[in-house]
C-alpha cells in the first residue's frame, strides 16, 4: 500500500463576506448607545459647571478695618462680598496678646482716661448678609477718639468664616485674607464685656 504524498484537507462550505457584516439592527442599537452615553456626560458637564457657578455666586467676603471720620474713630466688621457668610472665630489682639472683650482691650491699650465706646460682639455661628459692613467698636469723637487713631496699630482684629459651601477664609484688620481647609479654633473666646467695669 502506499501513501498519498499530500494528503486530502476537509473544509466546510467557504464564508462569503456578506456573512461577516453587522446587521442594521446591530448598528442602530450601538449608535443609540454612543447617543445615550453622550447625553450623560453631557449632563454630567453641565451639572459640574452649574454648581461652580453657583458656588462663585455664594462666595462670601468679609472685611475687618479701622476707620474714622469726624464722628468718631473705631473698627468696621461684616460682609462685603456677594454670598451669605458663617462666621467661626472672632478674635482681638493687643500687642500680640488675646483679649476677651472690648474692655479689657482698652484696658490694655491704657486709655488716659475712661473711654465711652459703643461696640458689637459678632457671634459665632451667626449668618452675615453680603451688606453687614458696619461699627463693631466705635468712640465718639473727642479725645479718646484721637487717643485710638494712635493706638490702633497696637491691635488686631481676626476672623475666620465659612461658605455654605465647605470653604472657609480667614482675613485680619491689617490685611491679611488666607483660604483654610477650616477654622481653627480660638486662643480665648471673645464676649460681651461685664455690665459693672471699672477702668483705670
């Protein structure tokens, strides 16, 4: 017996080339799905560039500074800015040293005489309007007056305030405005001054 030199191959039936083409359905079904997916990110887009445009709108700014005029002299506190603000901290310094209220402020700066002032303790926690720019601690005119222009450089006055958003700023009398993950809390807490106060 001998062998064939090339044996026989076996094939099935050849593939014609219209057997490997997608059908239509198939196409219409992967078209509406890229559709589909497009719209989402789409959406997804517009929904990231509307809350960033609503969490610009929302930024407040506040702003501490000392002023005077010829009613009197003093610090002005509150927002400035466009969005509602939470005030966290609000802190007084003399020469460095935390003070626990207005008075005990004076007392430090050694008024030569007992000064009258009129004075508000922002509270932590409170809501500020974009348009609470106002006297938080104000002498009428006169000699104390002119005694605190002098003075003035002696204090700081510091603030720490959030966003509705979770976005918290810190700024000071002398300038400063600095962007914090958070507030941190205060070296003593500011208050109302006793009702009874004898000053030097």
């Amino acid at each position: 017996m001998t062998k064939s030199p090339h044996p026989k191959k076996t094939s099935g039936p050849a593939q014609s080339p219209e057997n490997t083409r997608w059908s239509p359905s198939i196409w219409i079904s992967l078209s509406s799905a890229a559709i589909a997916l497009c719209a989402l990110m789409f959406t997804v887009q517009q929904g990231c560039l509307q809350r960033e445009y609503w969490r610009l709108t929302a930024q407040p700014h506040m702003t501490v500074s000392f002023f005077y005029n010829d009613e009197g002299a003093g610090f002005m506190f509150g927002g400035t800015g466009i969005g509602h603000a939470i005030l966290k901290t609000f802190e007084v310094f003399v020469d460095g040293k935390p003070q626990s209220n207005w008075t005990e402020m004076c007392r430090t700066l050694g008024f030569a005489s007992k000064p009258t002032f009129e004075f508000v303790v922002p509270r932590p926690e409170a809501v500020f309007n974009p348009d609470s720019y106002n006297k938080t601690f104000w002498i009428p005119s006169g000699p104390q007056a002119e005694e605190l222009k002098l003075k003035t450089s002696r204090v700081l006055i510091r603030a720490c305030y959030c966003s509705i958003y979770p976005e918290c700023w810190q700024v000071d009398s002398r300038g400063s405005f600095d962007r914090l993950r958070s507030c941190p809390a205060p070296e003593v807490t500011f208050s109302a001054p006793p009702r009874t106060v004898t000053l030097p």
